[in-house]
C-alpha cells in the first residue's frame, strides 16, 4: 500500500520485477491476476476509454529520458499536458509560470531541449509531470542519465514536489542515494516485496545506511552520486 502524500522507492537487482511493477500500475501492462486500486478505484477492470481518460487525469510520468518534444519550448511542452487534460487557455500561463517558478525552470521556458542541459530538460519533465494535478506520479530512473550536481538537484525536486505540493511519488531506482531523498524503499526480489525500510526518524545518512545493507544483501547494483 502506498497511502497519499508518500514518496516511496523501489529497488532490486535487475530482473527482480521492478519495471514490470511500475508497468502495471501505469496501465502499459495488463495483470493477468490481482487488482491495482487507486483511489479506490480497480484500475485493472477499467475499459480502454476509460484507461485513457485514467492515465491522462490521474497519473504523471517522469522516466530516465525527459521524453520532451524537441519541436516544443519548454512552456509548449508544459502547456500541451495542460491542453490535453482540457484546462482553459486562460489558466494556463499561470499555471505554468507558477510550477516554473517553483521549480526553478522559469528562466528555460523559452528554450528548446537542446538548448537546456539534461539537468534543466528533467526539471521541465517533472514540471509537465505535476502542473495537472496528478493523484500518483511514477519516476523510473529519473537521475539515470544525469551527473551527480544534476542527479541531487533533480532529487531535492522530487523531495520538494513531495513536500511543498503533497505529491505521491513511486520512484524506481537502482541507486541507494536516490533512495535515500524518499520517506521509504520497498525491494523487490523475483516478483515479491523482500523487505522494507522506512526512514521515519533517520538522519539521511543513517536511512542510507540501512538501505545499502539491504541493497548489498540482494547483491544490487547502488551507484552512490553524493
């Protein structure tokens, strides 16, 4: 169970069903068993209409590759999740000059993909991923592909996106340091949760530390990028 407001971790050595998991919640998988509630709600016996309209009103995405539209400035790209829930034109540019501003991608609005460093393109992607309101978002490896200054940055934006806004995060990763920026980590082992760790009390040293214990008995693979 993952309760409202959360900001929780996956982890497990490859193949361990990490991928198949998040797949599944957002809809890319059907089960052939079980059922995926959320907000009451089992997604699993949902039509594909209704699939549809799920994922565009209730889920947000940010994966490793930002996946922004490279025809798009990063205003455009944050607008067309907007335009495609069916927000009003007239409330959109506040809507983004809000996030923007928040998430401290207000000076790049008028820039291309290629114009921005990973860093900033991944910081628009979570921009586009929160601006609708989102009930979950789904993270998968969203640091993978950025340096460690851009990994944290990215990291205390997810923290604050969790903090500031109340949003729910589910974020895969094979890193014990990005894990470490979440309230708790469930691992995965050959399909099944294996073991749990929350943070609670811990400083983010200490949560770190019992994370990697874990990571190191699964045999994981943890890139530390502090």
């Amino acid at each position: 169970n993952i309760a409202e407001g959360e900001f929780v971790a996956i982890m497990g050595p490859s193949g361990s069903g990490k991928t198949t998991l998040l797949n599944c919640i957002s809809t890319i998988d059907r089960l052939t068993n079980g059922r995926i509630l959320i907000k009451g709600r089992d997604i699993t016996k949902l039509s594909t209409r209704a699939l549809a309209k799920f994922r565009r009103d209730e889920l947000g995405f940010i994966f490793q590759d930002s996946n922004l539209l490279d025809t798009l400035t990063a205003y455009e790209n944050i607008a067309l999740a907007l335009t495609i829930k069916g927000v009003p034109s007239s409330q959109i540019p506040a809507r983004i000059n809000d996030i923007a501003r928040k998430l401290g991608v207000d000076a790049q609005l008028n820039k291309y993909p290629n114009q921005m460093s990973g860093g900033q393109c991944q910081r628009v992607a979570a921009a586009r991923a929160i601006v609708c309101d989102p009930s979950l978002i789904l993270a998968d490896e969203p640091t993978g592909a950025l340096d460690s200054h851009n990994a944290t940055v990215m990291l205390e934006t997810l923290e604050g996106m969790n903090k500031n806004f109340g949003a729910t995060i589910l974020m895969v990763t094979h890193d014990a340091y990005a894990a470490s920026f979440t309230s708790r980590v469930l691992f995965l082992s050959d399909g099944r949760i294996f073991n749990e760790v929350r943070r609670g009390d811990l400083s983010r040293e200490e949560y770190f530390g019992r994370i990697m214990e874990v990571v190191t008995f699964l045999g994981g693979e943890a890139r530390h990028v502090g």
